[in-house]
C-alpha cells in the first residue's frame, strides 16, 4: 500500500485563506495592508522564481509587497543600505533579503545583511534575537519551513509528543530550527549529518523523518520505517537522464517529464520511499508551497506587535 | 573493571592554571583585572554555597569579583536596577545573577532579569542574542555548564565526531546547549526528557551520555551502553535514608557519611553505572568544578573582546 500523501499544497491553501481574514481585518482597522519588503540582488534564475511566487502569492493574500531590486554588482553597503531603509519604513512590517546572495559579496556577506534587519521585522527568523528566542522556547518569528512542516504535521493530524524524530540535515534554516519545534512539541529528537555513522539505521528509528540536505533521491527505503511519516524537504534540479533513471523507471511520467524539458525537480526522499512509508510529502508540492504561506504568515505576525 | 574517573576537579584545575597567565596578561597590559559582578537576592543556601565559591574561585585566578547583595523581598526594579549599574561599570567585564531568584518575584523575573544584562557581559550566555550566535555556529559566550562538558571530553581525549550522543533533559542551562556543541563538534545528537518513549534502551544506543535532569540515582545501568562515556551534571541532596541506601549498600562509606551529617550529594546516575560505564564522571568533583572555572574563562573572554 503507498504512502498517504502529505499534500502541502492543499495545507498551505487552508492556511493563506485562513490569513485572508486575518489579513483584511487588519487591513480595515488600521487603514493600510500588512507590508513585506523583498530585497533580491541580482539575477538569480532560482531567486527569480521563489521571489515571483512569494510577491505573488502575497497579492492573493492581501498583503502588499514591494520588490526592492538591487543589481547583480551592487557592494554590500547598498545592500545594508536597502536593508536599513525597510527597517525606517512605516508600510514595511516584514523584510526578506533573498538568499543566496551573488557570491562577490564574499562568504560573509548574508550573515552580515541578515544580522541588519529589524529583529521585529525579520520574518524569515534569521537573526540571532529570534534565534536565541526559539531555543528558549519563547518564539517570536521563526524561520518559515521549519514552521511550515510543523502546520503540515498538525493538519494532517499527525501526533508528535513522545514520537522519535529524526532530522537529516543541521542547517540554520531548516535543520536545527525544526528539530527546535519538534522537541518542544515533546518529541524525542535525533539530528544527523555527514559525519553521521550508519545514517540508515539510525534514520530507520524515526517515526517522523524530515530530510533536508540537498541530495536528489538520496533517502532510500532502507532510511525508512515502515509507516514512518516521511517530511521531503529538498529540491534539487536533476539534469543529467542517468540521474533521472535512477529515480524513475522507463514509462514513469516523470521520466517522460524530464525527456520533454531536459530536467526534473526532485526531492531528497527516493520515489520508491512511497512503497515503505506511512505518509509522504511530495516535491513539488510538499513543504514549498507551505513555507511560502508561513512567510505571509509572519508578516501578518510582525505587522499585529508592531502595531 | 569500573569505569575510568572523569576528574573534572583536576580539569579545573589545569584549566585555571591556564587561565591565571592569561589574567595576569591581561592586569599588566590594562592596569586591572577583568571583573566579574554578581547579583545574589536574597540567602537561599545553595546559592550562598555557589556564589562563594565563584568569589574564591575568581580571586584565586587574579580576576576581581564584587557581591552586589539584594535583599529577599529586593523589587524586581531593584534588581533590574542592579543589573544595569554592572553593565554601566567599567570595572566589570562579566554579569551573573544567581538563580534562582525569590520566588515572591514571580515565574518570569528570571527571563527579564536576565534579558536586561548587556550580551557583552552575559557570562552565563542566557541572553537571546547569545543563544542565537551558538546555534548558527558563531557562539561568543556560551553557557558554562555546557563549555565545562567539551573542556571535559576534549582534556581526556574523547572523541565526539561520528559519536552518538544522547542527552537527558532539555534545559536551556545544560540540554540544549550541550546537544549544540556537541552536534556543531560532529556528533549525532538524540535529545530525550521526560515524554521520551522507552528512555533506557534509547540513552544505551550512547557512545556519550549527558545526563541532566535533578533526579538522584535516576540513570540506572540498563540505560548505559557497555564502554560508553558518561557525564552526570545532576547535584541532589539526598536526605532520605532510604534514598540513600538504594543508592549505596550497608557498609558503602558514602552512606557512613550519610549516617554522619544526615544528607549526602550525588548526581542524576546510580553508582551501579560505574560498573557498566567505560567512563564516568564523580558526583562532586566532575562537572561542577569545571562550571566555575568556565565562568572565570568567559569573564576573561569577555574582557578581552570589551577592550
């Protein structure tokens, strides 16, 4: 029997229309829409998409957002500059520097832009304020995938408290913060990596397995207990055929997919995962559209404790 | 063949050695010493025990260190108040406030409190902005109980990379900056508590085991891997002969000083670990010599990025 699918999609449907109300009652009481400023330097393929649907989906919301466009050569005291001024602005409750940064402004430079925004304006929760707050379990704004997967898990009414999670990945955005959540939620956590030996066994332990690190295909069956709750945070553009076909069988309408188009977006969880686990969340549309409703989501938050 | 002795009393020892060159560097070139303030409300007799031997401690190692004493029905204005004059004061590089403070000041004195003392003196770590840079792996000053650990492992040639560790308990104070070092360090991390399902047989899959809970005697020899590492941070006084004698036999001279002062100390971890265990740390003379000699190291830490 497959996977019951995790449909972020559908979730992050309910919960824009849920914050439609929201929204519009905010908007009527305090005479102006909840506003999200964008910072994108340069001319990412990737950054163009994820900013398009993020502008996008916050017009269908109600909220305003305004594309602060910087050029791909832009030094970082314009982009510090850019950053400042969404700080000053009265319409501006919620600021996002797209990531990644053009890789000229040197290795430091989004820690640097980042550590600029208004902590009460940082709605992708990257400062250290927000940070320090999560972990004591005090959250103000928290960074929105991490966010995300847990409103998946609630509206699909999958229990947490006293479950083993298993995190694969450490990262600042996705990684520490979520397994943060899913331990206050009062699971038990276990957060791997690289270094991690035998990460199939160990990941086989979990009830609920979130997986982000950025590897087409790379959690297999074996990382999975049968029925486990499986959280497929990756996104990874695969072009090479050979790639693709060891993801897909010949006829899979993905494969013929990617024979029209040349690519092929794909999680981190290998298909075949679908035969081993209780539920799954599909790429695309898992965690994507989620983490884009959350970011509307904290804007709306900044926007009520600012006013 | 019982367990090694993880002597942390001979760790602090080396480690204020260490330190002392570093405070009379440091005296010479600035013309004082680095200075430590502590905020005592009130006479609650732990505390009194452990600000006395930070005082003596600190003294030993060349820093200054001034008692700014409250009395028990101090205001919470009065000790906001107190906490400000140490982060206005020149002399003073480091801030602590022991806790806890009177319980007549209400559930979230501790959080203002301890949100009021400047980052850059916070030698307890406590404050957001210091939590924040140790997760995103820049920590400045990081909780002490949590540095005594990794001072701990690496001064008696533990390895931590590739490592299981399991912590017990997940306190801001000890858990979850522990699990942080130790993940940031290359370790696979389980965090458990209280909801944890099956606690033993998951803490028996630890290579490294920190156990931090108040709970005398609780970690048994069922929870500890044969060989495996073990760090007791609890400290319980135990005035229950009962207690006692589930914890040591008839004849044990730890219960004969049970039998002399009608009270005896002892960690989260049942002595019956030492057995099992390849190696433990004593409970006194472990972990808490190192949480002074931390405090002492991030006081100097502290002067030294101040001026």
């Amino acid at each position: 029997m497959p996977a019951n699918v995790l449909d972020g999609a559908e979730v992050a449907r309910q919960t824009r229309n849920e914050l439609r109300a929201r929204v519009e009652a905010f908007t009527a009481s305090r005479k102006r829409p909840p506003g999200l400023g964008i910072v994108l330097v340069g001319h990412d393929p990737g950054s163009e998409v994820y900013v398009r649907n993020k502008l996008k989906s916050a017009g269908e919301t109600g909220l305003r957002a305004d594309l602060h466009r910087l050029p791909e050569d832009a030094s970082l005291v314009e982009v510090v500059a850019a950053v400042r001024e969404l700080n000053a602005s009265g319409v501006h409750d919620g600021i996002l520097v797209q990531s990644p940064l053009p890789a000229a402004l040197g290795p430091e430079a989004e820690q640097v832009v980042f550590d600029e925004v208004d902590p009460a304006k940082d709605v992708d929760g990257f400062h250290p304020v927000n940070v320090g707050r999560l972990v004591q379990g005090r959250p103000f704004l928290v960074p929105c995938t991490p966010l995300g997967i847990l409103e998946l898990l609630d509206r699909t009414g999958t229990p947490i408290k006293g479950r083993h999670a298993v995190v694969i990945g450490r990262s600042d955005i996705v990684g520490k913060p979520v397994a943060l959540l899913l331990l206050h939620r009062h699971a038990t956590v276990t957060i791997c990596h690289s270094r991690t030996v035998d990460l199939p066994k160990v990941a086989a332990t979990a009830d609920i397995l979130v997986v982000a690190i950025g590897r087409a295909g790379f959690v297999t069956r074996d990382f999975v207990k049968p029925g486990a709750t499986v959280i497929d945070v990756g996104m990874n553009r695969v072009d090479d055929r050979e790639q693709a076909r060891k993801l897909f069988p010949e006829g899979h309408p993905r494969l013929a997919a990617f024979d029209r188009r040349g690519s092929v977006l794909v999680g981190d969880v290998h298909p075949e995962v679908w035969e081993v686990a209780g539920a799954l969340t599909p790429v695309p549309g898992g965690v994507g559209p989620l983490t884009i409703a959350l970011l509307l989501s904290n804007t709306l938050k900044a926007a009520e404790a600012r006013s």
